[in-house]
C-alpha cells in the first residue's frame, strides 16, 4: 500500500498511476467491509446460513463501490490524486 502511495506522490505524472491507486482503493474497501461487518458477524456466532447471506452481500457492495471508485479515480486529475493518496496515508496512521 505504502508503495503505491509513494510512486505516485513522488511521481512526475501522478496520472499515470491511477490503475494502481484505483487497485488500491477497491483493495482497501474490501479489507474494510470484511473488517468491519463480516469479521463483526463472525464473531457473533451468527449461523452459517447468515454469514454466507452477508458474504454475498458485501461483495456485491465491494463491486458496486470499487467500479464507482474507480471511474472517479480514473478522470482525477494530479492534483486530485495526491489529495486522494494523502488521504489514504492519513488513515495508515
């Protein structure tokens, strides 16, 4: 992740790292929803039959949020993405 983020940052042409930006940001998104809701249901115990309703549930919202993620990642500018990527690094803590 880091990686990504300091290629493009120290990039002359931060554009031409928006697949891998764009790559990075579905990637966390799934990182998260798995995090935050599935690991959560786990953890409950919930029966199997509703975590596997909630697994694919959340991976149809992961696809839904990384495509839109994506056509806006893909039309920023360089400006825009250095703000998107200190972003990101700002929540890496």
């Amino acid at each position: 992740m880091l990686a990504v983020l300091a290629e493009l940052e120290e990039s002359g042409d931060p554009e031409a790292h928006r697949e891998a930006l764009a790559d990075l940001v579905a990637d966390l998104t799934e990182a998260g929803m798995d995090y935050y809701y599935l690991r959560a249901l786990k953890l409950s115990n919930a029966g199997q039959l509703a975590q596997q309703s909630a697994r694919l549930g959340i991976a149809g919202a992961v696809k839904m949020i990384s495509s839109v993620s994506r056509r806006f990642i893909m039309r920023m500018n360089g400006k825009e993405l250095l703000v998107v990527a200190g972003h990101i690094r700002s929540l890496a803590g």
